[in-house]
C-alpha cells in the first residue's frame, strides 16, 4: 500500500488531484476508471477561502455516482529531493483538509510536473496568455496521472 493512503481504495472510482501554488490551486480529476487524469480546474484565493472551495469541491464529487476515492495532493520537493519552501505550507493545507474530509488523501512527488504540463500545453496551444490560463490545472493533471501509474496493477503508458 502506497504511504498516505487508506485502506479501501476502490481503484473503480475517480480522484481527485491538486497541484497547490500560492495564489493558484490546480486541479485535476480521473475517469471511473481510475485510468486517465484530465485538467478540470483552476482555483483562486486566500488559503481559508481555498480551503472552503476545495472541501466542496470534494464533497460534490464525492456524492456524484461515480465518487471519489482519493485525494491526491502534489508534494513539492527539490530536484534533489529535499523539501521546497513551499512543502510545508503544502503538508499543512492537506491536514487542515483531511479533517473537514472524510475521503483518503495520498501525497504524489510533482518534481518537474510544471514543466511537463507546459511542455504538452505548448504542442497545442501557442498563445502563452491561454497556456498560463491552463498550466495549475494541467499540472495536477500531471501529477494525477503519476499517481495513477504507479499504482500497482496500473496499465502504465508504457507498460506491455
């Protein structure tokens, strides 16, 4: 079992990722399937603000038909894999959210997942201004589909 995560992890329902920034929190969620993770949202605000809208956001997905079986929250680290100024403010935000939730919250390393989303954003889009618009989000979409990969019994993209 991954460290972080409860027991019970029904790998048939969706998750629920987050890419968490200082003035940005980007979201992402998966299929039924817990299989592919897309970009679903950009959130704004101070932290007690963003606090309320991320327990929503979850309690509404949540009490949808295909739930939600896991939060998984990116844990910034240095290439080196030392904490980053911001992992504690990060580690602090998911406890002050795993006591208004009641659905597991998992850690995922998102090492350079920025970097990878604005790779993937640029090969479609051209305009900085609407990759910008995208990037948190696209992010957590990164770190999500980590997080889904690396699950044992997970069909990788490159696996055979």
């Amino acid at each position: 079992m991954r460290p972080g995560v409860r027991r019970g992890y029904d790998p048939r329902v969706r998750a629920l990722g987050f890419d968490f920034g200082r003035k940005r929190i980007g979201v992402a969620i998966s299929d039924a399937t817990g299989t592919l993770a897309r970009p679903l949202t950009v959130l704004r605000g101070g932290r007690a603000d963003t606090l309320d809208q991320v327990v929503a956001l979850v309690a509404t997905l949540a009490n949808e038909e295909d739930g939600l079986a896991a939060v998984v929250v990116g844990l910034p680290r240095r290439l080196d894999g030392s904490p980053h100024g911001l992992t504690a403010d990060v580690q602090a935000f998911a406890a002050a959210l795993a006591a208004r939730i009641s659905v597991p919250i998992a850690f995922q390393d998102e090492r350079l997942s920025s970097h990878e989303a604005e790779a993937r954003l640029t090969a479609t889009d051209r305009s900085w201004r609407s990759r910008k618009a995208r990037l948190d989000a696209a992010a957590a979409a990164v770190i999500l589909q980590d997080y889904l990969d690396a699950r044992p019994g997970s069909a990788s993209p490159g696996a055979i």
